[in-house]
C-alpha cells in the first residue's frame, strides 16, 4: 500500500513531540490532503506558533475533526484567534 492511501485512510493521528514546528505541520496538513476519514489529530508539543495554528485553521483536509489536541505548543493568544 502506497503511503499516500494509508495517509488517506487514517481515522486517528498522533504526531505529539515530533518537533513539528511550522514546517512541519505544513507538510503534514499537504500529505493528509484528500483525507476525509480523519477524527481525531494530536500535535502536542511541536513548537508550533500562531502562524502554524492559521494554517491549521484554514485547512480543508481537518474539516471533519472530532478532536484536536494542541497543547504545549507556542501559539499563544494570537494563536488562538
């Protein structure tokens, strides 16, 4: 199975102290693109800041999350707006 069908299949992801930051999560919300089965994400403690969160937010692929775990990150207030 290729892995962009098992990305693509994931009904849970838990990518929690990955050292993400902004880059990462960038890469992670284009490789889920298409996803429609995904619930549930946790990207805790991944020194993701506020610009990090704004893509998060706008990202068509987590339209369908139940749960999204963002603690410990360095979003801050501007972060959550």
């Amino acid at each position: 199975m290729k892995l962009n069908n098992i990305l693509l299949s994931l009904t849970s992801l838990d990518a929690s102290n990955c050292k993400l930051t902004n880059v990462g999560i960038t890469a992670l919300i284009r490789g889920l693109k298409g996803s429609t089965k995904l619930v549930s994400l946790s990207i805790e403690s991944n020194n993701i800041d506020a610009s990090g969160f704004e893509i998060i937010s706008t990202a068509t692929t987590l339209s369908n999350l139940i749960h999204l775990n963002i603690q410990n990150n360095n979003g801050g207030d501007e972060g959550m707006k």
